[in-house]
C-alpha cells in the first residue's frame, strides 16, 4: 500500500484532491456528489479521482448508481500512518 500511496498522493498530479477525498471519506462515508459539494470540487473531477482510488484498492463502495456511497478499505483504514508519513514527507498536506 505504500508504493500505491505515495504514488496517487505524492507522484502524480491531483494528489493532493486525492489526499483530500481520502480524509472526508475518512470522516465520513459519502457519494460522490456529497464529495464534490463538501470539498467544492466539479463532480466529474471527483468521479475521476474516485475511480482511481476505488481501481488502487483506498476506496470501497456500498449500494449502486447515484447513491454509490464511498468507504475507505480495510487496508487503507491500516494504512493511515503512510498518509500521515506522505503529509509529512511533502507539501500535500498543507
């Protein structure tokens, strides 16, 4: 997970709305439309971002079509040290 993380937060561009969907789902699991309000964001850049981290095992889903709602993985919820190194390590988390 950590060569995942550092990757799709640190190693390419739109990390850091990544990083970003990755804590509100974190707080608390929504769809994506919830998300693209919640962080000002245009729906279809969430969708983007969404796929990518659903494709790299960070996100899971529950339900189906527009109330799709997003969760965090087991893995990443194991995981949240490596988010925390990443913030640290870079100015994504600024």
């Amino acid at each position: 997970m950590r060569k995942v993380l550092w990757w799709l937060i640190a190693g390419t561009r739109g990390g850091k709305n990544r990083l970003r969907i990755i804590n509100a789902v974190k707080k608390e699991p929504m769809n994506a439309n919830q998300i693209a309000k919640k962080l000002d964001l245009d729906y279809k850049t969430v969708t983007h971002h969404l796929d990518l981290l659903k494709e790299n095992g960070v996100l899971t889903t529950m339900g189906e079509g527009y109330g799709k709602t997003y969760f965090l993985t087991d893995q990443m919820e194991e995981s949240m040290d490596i988010m925390e190194e990443i913030m640290k390590s870079t100015d994504i988390g600024d």
